[in-house]
C-alpha cells in the first residue's frame, strides 16, 4: 500500500455516477477501503436529495449525470462544507463554475490506485484518525 | 572825451528822428561805467573747439577792452573743466557766466553746462535751454542776442565743430552789420560748423584762430567799431559823403540803392570800412575801383535781408486764418492762385507760404495752380533759394508735421521736396526798377521797405497796389506799414501787418521805371554811357522844342484848384505864398489874378468850354496886362483844366506924352493888330490844346501799353526761369532715359540668353497672325529663316499635329485666357503646347505667345503610370476580399465590387463617407479605428488582425484585416488600402471541431473507463484466467458490437430488435432461439447498457443453461406496455427444456450487472427467476429512459 487507507474506511460517501460499470468499479474500490456508500445515484436529482436526506462525509462525482452538469451539485456540496472528487474525463476548461473549478478532480479513466490516493488526499479533511 | 562823447550823443539824436530804437539803445549803452566797453565778442566752438579756443587766447593781449562770451556744446550732466583751462591759457581773466553778471572788459565768460547763454544791455543772461537735448543751438542764441543789443559792436566767431550751430545766428549779426570770423577750415579738427557758415556766404574773414586777435583789435580800433565818430566828423554833409560810392555801386555793378535809407547805409558802408581797415570814403571808394569782388561784397552786404522760416509764428497764423483760409474757401478747385514774395532772400518766406497754402488747399481738399512769384535781386540768393537746402538750425521754425511733409533730411541737411520747389518760382527781380507782376493775389513783402526811404516805400507800395488783383492782400514786416498810402490799403490786421488793396488801378500814381530793359551786369558801358537819362526820340524833342518855344506859361490843375503840372516860366503870375508849401494855384496868383483865376476856372467847368479873361497883374510896383485862358481838357483828363498865360503888349500908359490923334490912330492900329493877333492867338492856342489833348491821350495809351508790355514781359522772364527749370527736368529725364536704355539692352541680352537656353519653342503672333518673333528652338517644328518675321503663319508648315492651333489662337484672343494642349510632332515627340495672350505693359492685347514644351519623357510615364494604376484597379477589382481605400480622415475612397457584394453597401453609399459612419455606424470598431490610426500615423502596415464584431444586419462576423499605407506619390501619401477577409465561417467550423474532438475524447474516456471496470469486475470474479479470458473478451465483444450498431446508425440510437440478434448471433443455434418483438430504438446509452446485459444472459445460457446443451429452447420477447406513469419496455429472457437449473450459492457478477444496469441506470425492475426448467429473466424499464439521450455535453 503506497497510501494509508485507515483515515478513509468508515466515511459516508455519495457516489454520483450514470455508468454503470464504472459505478461498480468504484463501488468494489469503496468497499475494499471500508468506506460506507450512502448512495449511487445516476441523476442531479437523485444526487441532491440524498444529500438533503443524509449526512455526509465526502462525495465521487462525475461531471455529467445523463447529460445534466453536475454543478448543482458540487455547490450544494460547497454550501455543505462537504468535501468531494471529480471524476471526469473532461479537462479542465475556462468557463467552469467556480465550485467546478476549484474542486479536486480525477481523470478517467483512473486505477484503483489512484483513486484511492486522489481520495485520500481530498478526503483528508474529514479522515478519521 | 566828455566832450566827444556829448557830441556823439547829439548826433545821435538827431540819427533818433530817423530810426528812433535803435539810437536809444546806443545812448544808454555809450552812457555806461568806466572803463569803455569794447567790441563783445562771441565765440562759438563745439568738437575740437578747446584747441582752437586755447591758439586763438594765447595769441590775445591781455588788455584789448574786449569781453569774450564762449559757448560750447557741453554734456549737460557734467561739470566743465573749461574755466580752468582757459585760465591757463589767457592772461584775461575767465569766469564761468552767471546770469545778471555785469560784461567787463578783458573777461572771458564761458558758459555753464545745460544752459542758454545771452546778452541784454551789458548783462549777461542765462537760461534754461527751451528745447531738448539734441536740438538745442546755443551758438544761435548767443549769436542773435548779441545781434540784437550790440548791433554792429557784435563781433562772433565760429570755431571748429561738427554740425551748423552758429549760421543761424551768423544772419542776424551780419544784418546788423556785426562782424564775423570763421575759423580757416583747414585748421579745424572739426570743419563742419566753420563751413556752414562759409557756405551760408556770413564769414567777413577766414582765419586761423591765432591770426584772429590782430583782425580783432584793428577791427575793435576802427571808428566804426568804437562809434560813431567818422561819420560825425565829416559834418554836416555827412549823409552825402557816401555818394560816391553809390554811385559806383549804380554804375559799375547796377545795383541802385539811391531809394535805400541813408543810416542803414552809411552804416553798412562804414562797416565794410571797418573791415577794410579803411577810414576815409574816398579811400574806399578807391578800393572799390581796383576790387571788383569789394564791390560784389559790398552789394551783397547792403542788400542784406534777414528771414526766416515761419518768422514771427503769429503772423503767419494770422495770415493763415485771415487771408488764405478765405482764399481757399472762395476758390475753386483747378483755379489759379498767385502769389508774390518780393525780396525774398534765401527763399525761406516764400517756401513759407507755400506750405501753408498747401496744408490749407489739402484740408481743403482742393487742388489749385498756384504760383508764387519769388523774387530777389542777388542771384546767389535765389541760387540758394533755387536749391532748397537749409541747415538744421534753419528749419527749427517748422512745426513737425509740415517738416516731415516738406523737407527731405540728408545728411543733417533739409531739403525741400520737389512738390513744394516746383511750385515756387525763382526769378531776378528788382521791386523798384523791374515792372511788377500783375493779377497778384498776395504779396509778402517783409522786411524791404524798412531799408527804403519814405518816398522809394510810397513807389513801392503804389507798386505793390498795381501788382495786386482787386482786394488782393498785402503782408508786411513788423515794423512796417502802408503810412502815406492810406488810399491804396485799408487795414485789416494791425498787429501783423496784413492789409488789403482799395479800389481800382490807379495808373496816375504808377511810375514804372522807363528804362529800356533793365541794367544787367553786361550792360554796364551802355549805362555809364548815357548816364541814366532815358532815351529820348526825336520826335519828342521837337514837340518840347516846340513847346517851349511858342506855347504860354501854364499850369495844368485839377478841378479843386491843385496845381498838377507847371509849364514855362509863370513866375510872374504865380509865386510861392508863405507857410507851408501849398499846390493851390489860387493860394500861388500874384496880385490881381486870383478873383479873376477863380471865377474863369468855375466858368469853365461849369460851361465846359475854354474861357478867356485879361487881367492886370502887379509885380515889383508895376503893372503888367495878361491875357489867361481857361481851357478845361478833352477827355480822358477832364477833370484837369489848364490854366495859360500870356503877356499883353500893352507897356504902362504915360498919359500925355502924345496927342489924342495920333494916340487914336494908333490906338486903332493897335486894336486892329490885336484883334489879328487875337485871333490868330485863339487859333494858336486852339491848336496848341488840340495837340496837347492828342499828347496826353497818346501819352495815356503809351503808359497804359507799356504797363501791360511790362507785365508781360516779367511773365516771359518768369516763363524764361521755369522753362530753364523744365529743360533741367529734361535733361534729367534724358540721363535717365539712357540709363533705362543701358538697363533694356541688358534685359534684352539676358532674356535672348535665357530663351536660347530655355529649348522652348517659342512663337510670338500679333493680332493678324503673322509672326512677330520667334525663339532658336522653335526652328525644330518651324521651319523659319529670321525673314520670316511679319509674315502669317498659316503659310508655314508645322512640324506637329496640332490642327487646333489657328482656332485656339483665335479663342485666346477673344477670351484672354490661355488654352493648353498636348500635340504630337511628326518625328513622334510630344509636345504641351501652350498658346497664351501676348500682354504689353499697359496691358494691352498685341497678339498671342505660342509655347511648346517637350513633354516626351512626362508622357511615356504618365503612360506607364496610367497602365499601372489600371492593371492594379483591375487586381482590386477581381479579388474576391473585400477592399477599401480610406485617406487620412478615414473617409472612403473607392471600394471594390467585393466589398459591396460581401457588405451589402453599393459604391453610392459609401464614398465619400467616413469609415465609422458606413452601413448605418456598422463599422464603428473603435479598435480598428486605432490600428488605422497607427497605420496613418506611423507608417506601419499590419496583416491578419483579426476582429470580431456584431453587425447589425448579418450578426456576428469574424475578419481578418490587412492594411497598408499607400506611400508611393505625393497625392496619395495619406491613403490606407484595407483588405477584409471574412473568416466567420472557417471560424466556426474550427469552434465545432473543437466540441467534437472534446467530446470525442471524453467518449473514448468513458469507454475505456468502461473497459477499464469490466476489466476489473471481471478479473474480481475470475478464478483462473482462462475463465477471465473467456468472460472479459466476451464482454469486451458485446461493447464492441453495440457500437457498431451505433456507429452504423450514426450514434442516434440502437434498436432492441438488433441489439437482441446481434448478441445472439455469435452463438448460432438460430433453430433454438425466438426473438420477437417490436423495433424499439433506445437511446445510445440504453442500447449500451441493454446490450452489457443482453451479453450477460447470453453467456450464462451458453455456460450453464439452455444453449448450453443439445436440446434446450431460449425465447426473447418484448413489447411496449402501457403503465400508469407511460409507456414500459417490458422484456422476457425464457430459457427451457435445458439442463436443469440450480440457483448459484453465490451471487455472481453477471446477475449483479444485469440488476444494476436495469435498475440504476434505466430506473427499471430486473427479476432474475432460476426455475428448475431453466432460466427466466423479467425486465422492464421506462420508455423515457430509454430514450434518454445523452446529448453532447453543453459547453
């Protein structure tokens, strides 16, 4: 192990995702590092009621749920003071959203790896100790 | 010496009777303190004058009487050495001059810096200078103040200096007969001072200063000098001790001053004397005889007359304003006015008047003929006068304005300008001998009839009346007046002397000199020879003979009784009464007349005829009988009677000394005789008064002709003057004339050089055509000999194609304009040809100039230049960018077709108009207006700018734009060519592709992302790799075929029917699987999705179920449903009649994907049924979702 995955194992993270095989994917990732999937959702609007319902640690998501931005989202987030990762295959443009902008991002396709490591550096606000 | 002096006194006095001011003056002078006061001298010095002052003290002895008053021109600001030097050099004692210092004598005064030095009566006076600094002339104070109270005791001297001070004052002392002495200019450092005044002809002596003192002392010896002893000693005859030399003055140089006063002179004489060092008349007049120049110089002296400009200012105001300003008033415009100044010395009178009298006609606003006589009898006067040059202490009398209008300044002298000069005419002239001019409408006459006796002023006068037009004016000098001409003048200004003529022409008072001409020097023999008497002709003679022979005394008397001529000896009827000398012939008859005189003379005027009386006259106790007659004069005398006398033969009877008869008879014989003799009497005298009546009117007409000869003769010699002064404006209008010759043969040279240097061609034609002149080259295309000159030009052939020649000719003459053309010469040269009108100096049209000039080189690059601007309009033309030109305030210039096609804007609408206000302000960019503004400013060009902007009739365009400044050629130093390349479209093609390419990128991404977590899941669930082999290539086979339905459908969607039979067909067992069902496309994502677990239940039924032995059936069917929330995709997966079914201990990952897929991704319900007779799949899924597209990604 390249990186401690004690601090992410017990987080409650969403996971925002429309694909479903890579939804798999990192779902088996999150369970390999005992992290609690509050849920998978594949809409904004899926997404956002979670997070209204729940209380969160941290959240993956994609930019792009069936062709919706995911940036109500990520503000929602943002206003939440909750942490989150992007995973994206876009690059990083110049007329994103500030709460897009400025939040950490993970390129896909990514391994396991680094996943786990784009986690745990995004994450490590609210890793437990 | 008392004695002397009371002797002197009494002369003097009786001198007072004549000229009572000037004696008074010498009285209270000679009367003053011990001891005598000799001479005063005067010295003037400027610039190198304390030299000249030192030789000329140091040689002065120190006891000479004299007193020396120096001025110098000294800096105002500092004090003067002066006195110190002075006393260095003279054993007299110097002071500086005080004002009130009493003039002792052997003392040197000298005058204080900044101030005015003059005499009054033995004292000295001293003053602030009046005028500024620069015009001051204190050498002329002193000098005419000395003039003024020391007369002719006044002795000046005029030492080295630069300037004229001095000269001024020169005139004065010598007109009072002082006397002058001029520094030798030679000897002065500074000669201008001494020069003037030996120019202004004022130097009595010229000398070196150290000679001075010995002409001094035998000047202050001499008794006319010291007083006035010489002339009392003589007597009482002393008046007529000048004679002599008046009469040699009248014979030798023709000067007559017998009408002259005698004091004046006698005293000019006698100062002429005292210069000569000469006591005794006779001794002079020796002197005269052997020096003619004496002679001249004493003329000069005695006619002395001193003026001035503008002298006494208010007389000539009062002249001014009385006389002239009405004159003007009264006269028209181009009238003549004419004027008189007799005696006018250096002509500073006349050039007085005539500047007032042209300062009056030019406010006026009049322009007249004026003519003003000047007259003098001293040629070198009017030579002076003639020139019109005055010093500048001259014209200090000039008010400003008129100087600088009048006066030209050279070189410190004024000149009179030529507009003044030429009015004023200089002629010789004597008033009392010379006929006077006539028709005068002014006189000016100051200053001459001082010096005349009483009787020569009354002629004078009497003159000036005849010369006067009727009420014409006369002006006098000061001390002057008309007295005893009362009736020929009325005053009108007492004060200043103007008076105005009365009545008509009086030609009895007029007493025109009968001479034959005038003596001129060269006629001096035929003076002397007849002594003065006038010629007399034979005929007059006789008739006096006659006369005085046979006519009877007579007197000639006027009506009152005024006796006007006597005739023969009436001594014995007429006598002298007592008292005061009386014309009346009544008071005049002896004893026994008068009462019969009278009443004759009343009868005779009354009856107007001749009446005869006899009267006994008593003489010497006896009686006498005379027979008188009466006669009044025929006309035009009849107011004159004469008066004749005659003798009676009747001797004194002595009663008783015959007898009565013989007294009868002789008594009758005696009466017979008288009677005859009376008759013959009556007869005699008849014819007597006939021709006496004939004399007096011959003698009338006689006069009256001569008067107007005499007149016309003064015109003619006054004609005479001014057509000398016409040949002498001739003569300088010949020498100029020849030097304008020289000056037109050097014009012409150059100009020939020029033309044959120029290679014009030239041609010159007058108003016919024909040639005048031609220049060298034009041989070139005209083939002219120089005798071609004057011949038409259409008879020549032209070398050039130019049949508009004659014709533009022509229109030139008319229009006056010139007209160009460009022609061609046969030899294949052009030509600008160029025909203009011919001007002379006035003006005037005298034909045309015909000019070619070679235009060949100009032509063929025009040519070259009109080829290249055609080939580069056509370039502009074709290109298919839009092009504009724009000058410098980026207004339009031209546009190309392009432009107007691309831009919707025709040529109309946009030349001429500023670039930012084309196509209603579409094009104002203020950045392209800045980078245009760099290209003008600058000189840069710059190429693919690219801008974007939002026209408001085709929206957004993207443009590339070139511009550059056109430099080549002045006119269009200032001109931008903008090129415009309108890349909108490229632009967004380039903005699509780079949508695509992203989202490209982000679907290869996801896909391999995909492959990525099949890889992964499928790797998890492996447990050898054979099997993951197996399932991985499988899965990997299933997404590949997805997306060749979705690439063969072009990415819009996957229809569940192929997606269905494409995962089935790698598998064959076509005879064991049904699929039925509608064509249903789903959404890309969907068909991915629907075909992962299409490919999922395949494999399994291939692995473990019904395809996975010989018999088993597999059926796929679905079909649309309609539910409460819309239409479901409902799908069954039946397998049957395989292998018999267990339910697997473990969830695999096939059911979990299948599950998921269906329930996360399309929101549908996936049950999976592991019947004993094989597998049963159960799927549904909204219709919405499944054709959900993911459309591209919005930016």
């Amino acid at each position: 192990m390249l990186f401690p995955i004690e601090g992410l194992a017990g987080l409650r993270i969403l996971v925002a995702e429309d694909e479903m095989l890579i939804l798999l994917d990192i779902e088996a990732i999150l369970d390999e590092v005992g992290c609690e999937i509050v849920g998978l959702v594949a809409s904004v609007d899926a997404a956002l009621t979670t997070i209204r319902l729940n209380d969160l640690d941290g959240a993956l998501l994609d930019m792009s749920l069936h062709g919706k931005r995911i940036t109500p989202v990520a503000e929602e987030l943002v206003a939440r003071g909750v942490p989150f990762l992007l995973c994206t295959g876009y690059g990083r443009e110049p007329n994103d959203e500030a709460a897009i902008r400025d939040a950490p991002r993970l390129t896909k396709p990514f391994s396991t790896d680094s996943l786990r490591a784009a986690m745990n550096e995004a994450f490590k606000s609210v890793a437990r100790t | 010496m008392i004695g002397k002096r009371l002797k002197r006194t009494s002369t003097q006095r009786a001198k007072a009777a004549r000229s009572p001011p000037e004696v008074d003056r010498n009285t209270a002078e000679a009367t003053g303190d011990q001891p005598r006061l000799g001479p005063v001298v005067g010295v003037g010095a400027s610039a190198g004058g304390i030299e000249a002052l030192i030789r000329l003290f140091e040689a002065m002895p120190a006891e000479s009487g004299m007193a020396f008053l120096v001025v110098m021109h000294l800096d105002p600001t500092r004090e003067s050495g002066l006195v110190h030097l002075l006393g260095q050099h003279s054993t007299m004692t110097v002071a500086e001059a005080a004002d009130g210092m009493v003039i002792e004598p052997d003392h040197i005064y000298v005058i204080p810096p900044a101030s005015s030095l003059t005499v009054d009566d033995g004292q000295l006076r001293l003053t602030e200078p009046v005028e500024r600094r620069g015009a001051r002339y204190p050498i002329d104070r002193l000098f005419e103040s000395l003039a003024r109270h020391r007369r002719e005791r006044a002795v000046c001297i005029v030492l080295s200096g630069s300037g004229s001070d001095g000269t001024e004052g020169l005139k004065e002392v010598k007109a009072e007969g002082g006397c002058v002495l001029v520094q030798e200019p030679s000897t002065a450092r500074f000669d201008a001072m001494p020069r003037s005044a030996i120019e202004a002809d004022l130097a009595d002596h010229v000398l070196a200063p150290e000679d001075m003192p010995d002409v001094l002392m035998r000047y202050a010896r001499h008794t006319y000098a010291a007083g006035a002893e010489l002339v009392e000693d003589r007597g009482p005859s002393d008046d007529g001790s000048i004679d002599p030399v008046l009469a040699l003055l009248r014979t030798r140089a023709g000067h007559d001053f017998r009408h002259y006063k005698r004091s004046t002179l006698t005293r000019r004489i006698h100062r002429r004397m005292g210069l000569c060092d000469l006591h005794s008349v006779e001794d002079y007049v020796a002197i005269l005889r052997s020096r003619p120049e004496e002679m001249e110089t004493l003329a000069r002296d005695l006619m002395i007359n001193v003026t001035a400009f503008f002298r006494d200012p208010e007389a000539w105001t009062s002249l001014d304003e009385t006389v002239l300003g009405p004159l003007v008033a009264d006269r028209d415009s181009g009238a003549a006015l004419r004027l008189w100044v007799p005696a006018c010395a250096t002509g500073e009178e006349a050039y007085t008047l005539a500047m007032l009298l042209v300062d009056r006609s030019e406010t006026a606003g009049k322009h007249f003929d004026i003519k003003l006589f000047a007259t003098d009898g001293r040629d070198d006067n009017l030579e002076a006068a003639r020139a019109g040059r005055y010093a500048e202490g001259a014209v200090t009398g000039v008010p400003k304005h008129l100087l600088e209008r009048h006066f030209d300044k050279l070189d410190g002298i004024y000149r009179v300008k030529d507009e003044l000069r030429d009015m004023v005419v200089f002629a010789r002239h004597n008033l009392l001998r010379d006929p006077p001019f006539s028709k005068i409408d002014l006189v000016s006459c100051r200053n001459l009839l001082i010096y005349l006796e009483p009787a020569a002023q009354k002629r004078a006068l009497a003159l000036m009346h005849f010369a006067l037009r009727q009420g014409g004016h006369l002006l006098l000098g000061n001390a002057e007046s008309v007295s005893g001409r009362e009736d020929l003048f009325e005053t009108i200004s007492k004060k200043w002397r103007i008076f105005r003529r009365l009545g008509p022409t009086r030609h009895d008072i007029l007493d025109f000199p009968l001479l034959p001409g005038r003596i001129r020097p060269d006629d001096k023999e035929l003076a002397m020879a007849d002594d003065d008497r006038p010629h007399q002709r034979i005929v007059d003679v006789a008739q006096r003979a006659l006369i005085e022979r046979f006519a009877p005394a007579s007197v000639l008397i006027e009506r009152n009784g005024q006796v006007v001529w006597f005739h023969g000896s009436t001594g014995p009827y007429l006598e002298a009464p007592p008292g005061e000398p009386s014309r009346d012939v009544l008071a005049m008859a002896r004893h026994g007349l008068r009462a019969k005189l009278r009443h004759g003379v009343r009868q005779a005027i009354e009856e107007g005829r001749a009446v005869d009386f006899r009267v006994r006259i008593r003489q010497d106790g006896h009686e006498q009988a005379v027979a008188v007659t009466v006669a009044p004069l025929p006309e035009p005398s009849e107011n004159l009677l004469l008066v004749s006398f005659r003798n009676l033969d009747d001797a004194p009877s002595s009663p008783g000394t015959a007898d009565e008869g013989d007294i009868q008879i002789t008594h009758e014989a005696f009466e017979d005789e008288l009677r005859a003799a009376r008759a013959e009497l009556r007869d005699t005298i008849d014819e007597f008064e006939r021709t006496n009546e004939e004399l007096k009117a011959a003698n009338e007409e006689v006069t009256s002709m001569n008067e107007e000869l005499q007149s016309t003769n003064e015109e003619l010699e006054t004609s005479k003057e001014e057509l000398q002064s016409s040949n002498e404006e001739l003569e300088t209008v010949n020498s100029q004339l020849v030097n304008k010759n020289h000056e037109l043969v050097n014009t012409t040279d150059t100009l020939n050089n020029l033309l044959a240097s120029s290679e014009i061609a030239t041609v010159f034609l007058d108003k016919d055509y024909c040639i005048r002149w031609f220049s060298p080259s034009s041989k070139e295309l005209l083939e002219l000999v120089d005798t071609d000159i004057g011949r038409p030009v259409s008879h020549f052939a032209w070398k050039v194609q130019d049949e508009d020649l004659l014709s533009d000719a022509r229109t030139v003459l008319q229009k006056l304009t010139g007209i160009d053309a460009e022609v061609r010469s046969s030899a294949g040269r052009w030509y600008l040809r160029r025909v203009l009108p011919y001007r002379t100096h006035e003006d005037r049209i005298a034909g045309v100039v015909i000019a070619f000039i070679d235009i060949t080189v100009q032509k063929m690059a025009q040519d070259e230049v009109n080829e290249a601007r055609l080939f580069a309009e056509a370039i502009i033309d074709t290109v298919r960018h839009p092009v504009l030109v724009l000058d410098r305030e980026l207004r339009v210039q031209s546009i190309n077709p392009a432009f107007s096609d691309a831009f919707n804007c025709s040529e109309d609408e946009s030349k001429g108009y500023l670039l930012h206000e084309l196509d209603h302000a579409a094009w104002d960019i203020p950045e392209l207006r800045q980078l245009l503004g760099k290209v003008l400013s600058e000189g840069r060009s710059f190429d693919g700018f690219e801008i974007e902007h939002v026209f408001p009739n085709r929206g957004r365009r993207h443009m590339l734009l070139n511009a550059r400044k056109l430099a080549n050629g002045g006119d269009h130093a200032n001109l931008i060519l903008l090129a415009i390349e309108d890349v909108t479209e490229r632009h967004d093609a380039e903005t699509l592709r780079q949508t695509l390419i992203n989202e490209l990128s982000h679907r290869v991404k996801n896909m391999l992302a995909m492959v990525q977590s099949i890889g992964s899941q499928t790797l998890r669930q492996s447990s050898t790799l054979e099997e993951f082999k197996l399932a991985f290539k499988g899965r990997l086979n299933s997404l590949a075929r997805v997306h060749d339905l979705l690439v063969s459908e072009n990415w819009s969607g996957a229809d569940l029917d192929q997606l269905v039979r494409r995962t089935m067909a790698p598998h064959g067992m076509e005879d064991r699987i049904r699929a039925e069902g509608p064509s249903l496309i789903m959404a890309p994502e969907a068909g991915v999705a629907m075909a992962m677990v299409l490919n999922e239940l395949a494999t399994n039924a291939v692995k473990y179920g019904a395809l996975s032995d010989e018999s088993g059936q597999l059926e796929v069917t679905w079909d649309r449903e309609d539910r409460d929330d819309g239409p479901w995709i409902h799908l069954q997966w039946t397998e049957a009649a395989g292998r018999p079914v267990t339910v697997p201990a473990r969830r695999g990952f096939g059911s979990t994907l299948i599950e998921r897929s269906i329930t996360h991704q399309l929101g549908g319900t996936a049950a999976l049924n592991f019947r004993e007779e094989g597998l049963h799949c159960d799927i549904a899924f909204p219709w919405h979702e499944a054709i959900r597209s993911r459309s591209p990604k919005e930016s």
